[in-house]
C-alpha cells in the first residue's frame, strides 16, 4: 500500500513513478479492474450482476453498490487508486472465510476471464 498505480500519472505525479514500476502499474490497474469486473462494481456492470454476486457470497448488496460509487468516482484526495485498493479490501473482508466460499469467488473469477477473452 501507499505505491503509486497509473491514475497517479495522470494527476501529474508522474516524476516520482521511475520506469521500472511502469510494468507494474499496468499491471495492477488490469488486476483493480478486472477484480470491478468480478465483482459487479465496474461502472458499467449491471445491477443484477451485483445483486447476483450480493446473493452468492452473502455480502451486503449496500456494500457492492456503495463501492461501485466509490471506486468509479473522481478524487485527487485520497487518488483514486487508493479508494479502489480500500474498497477492494472491504469487499474481500467481508466474505466470510470458508472453504465454500472459496469455491464460489473461484468460479466468478473465472466467468469472469471466460467474458474477458476475445472470441477466436
């Protein structure tokens, strides 16, 4: 936490970020969005795949929605980056930790890469 990601850049913080974290950022804003994808909190997803989601994992559907504002917000302070990486970790903090539970964010994350690849 507190390493600057690619929304940094653009607030024209970009002279702190060397090269060599350039990868990294890249991809951490591909993990963020695709975990938004997953988990229904992407600004285009639907309702009902939150609510879907809300249902699976027996999280609050206030939670996901509340998210989904937060992390598709504009903010300089605190950046962006930041909100999502917080609201991220709230979401995961939420999911009860068993084995079922597991299995379930397994097979949405795999729908989701499924939805994510290009068609051959």
């Amino acid at each position: 936490m507190g390493v600057l990601w690619p929304e940094e850049k653009q607030l024209g913080v970009e002279a702190v970020v060397t090269a060599e974290f350039s990868g990294v950022t890249k991809t951490q804003k591909r993990i963020l969005k695709l975990f938004m994808k997953i988990f229904g909190v992407a600004k285009l997803s639907h309702r009902k795949l939150r609510e879907r989601v809300s249902s699976l994992l027996n999280l609050p559907i206030v939670l996901l929605e509340n998210s989904r504002k937060k992390m598709n917000g504009r903010s300089r302070d605190p950046p962006l980056w930041r909100i999502r990486g917080e609201s991220g970790k709230g979401i995961l903090e939420s999911i009860a930790a068993s084995e079922q539970n597991f299995h379930k964010v397994l097979i949405l994350m795999n729908l989701a890469v499924k939805n994510t690849q290009s068609p051959q």
